[in-house]
C-alpha cells in the first residue's frame, strides 16, 4: 500500500510536459524527496566526519548514522525484499520504479561492505 502511493505520487511529480521521465537520478532524488517531505522518514542530523555521498547511502537503506555493519545487512536485505523488480513482473511502471530503488540499495550495501572490509 505505501509502495503503491509511492508510485503514484512520484509518477505525478516526475512526469515532464512532454510526457517523458528524468533521468533515474533525478527520480530519485524526488523519491528521497518526497519521502522526507510526506514525514514518513525521522532522521537526526548525521555527524559532522560523514560525507554528503555516505550520508546518502544511508538514506538509501533508510538508517540513520552511525550504524553497525550488521545493522546495515538486516536493512538491506529488508529492502531488498521489499522492493526487488521481479516482485512487479506484471506492472512494468512499478518494475522500473522498483528497478531504480534496487540499484540505490545495492550500491549502498556495496559500499559499506568495502568499508567494513568484508
């Protein structure tokens, strides 16, 4: 359910007048956006050492810093689960929606997995 309003809210906001959508950063930067916007999301402000490209991995697995590596592997794989693209095989609009968020995640974990040296 919060999935679909998701969807419909970022579909109107990121539909251009020619019909067409931004690119995938831009989409979701407006998902980010959107999210914080609606309150749906609590953060406390991050400390000073985190850079602006952590602190968005962070968003992306929706935690807040500091965070253990473990913390950080249950949130992904809730994420994952949530949001993985074959789960809308049937909805090629939420499939790409869906698609675009997995990319984030993964990026994310992949970084904190190097940083933790594992």
């Amino acid at each position: 359910m919060l999935f679909e309003k998701l969807v419909r809210i970022i579909r109107a906001n990121m539909l251009s007048k020619e019909g067409k959508l931004p690119p995938v950063d831009q989409q979701y930067q407006q998902y980010t956006s959107s999210r914080q916007q609606a309150g749906q999301k609590k953060q406390t402000p991050p400390p000073t050492d985190i850079s602006s490209k952590e602190k968005s991995y962070y968003e992306a697995l929706e935690i807040t810093p500091p965070t253990s590596f473990e913390q950080i592997k249950t949130a992904y794989k809730k994420l994952v689960r949530k949001y993985h693209p074959d789960l809308f095989a049937n909805n090629p609009q939420k499939r790409q929606y869906a698609e675009i968020v997995t990319q984030k995640i993964n990026e994310a974990y992949a970084y904190f997995e190097k940083k933790a040296g594992k």
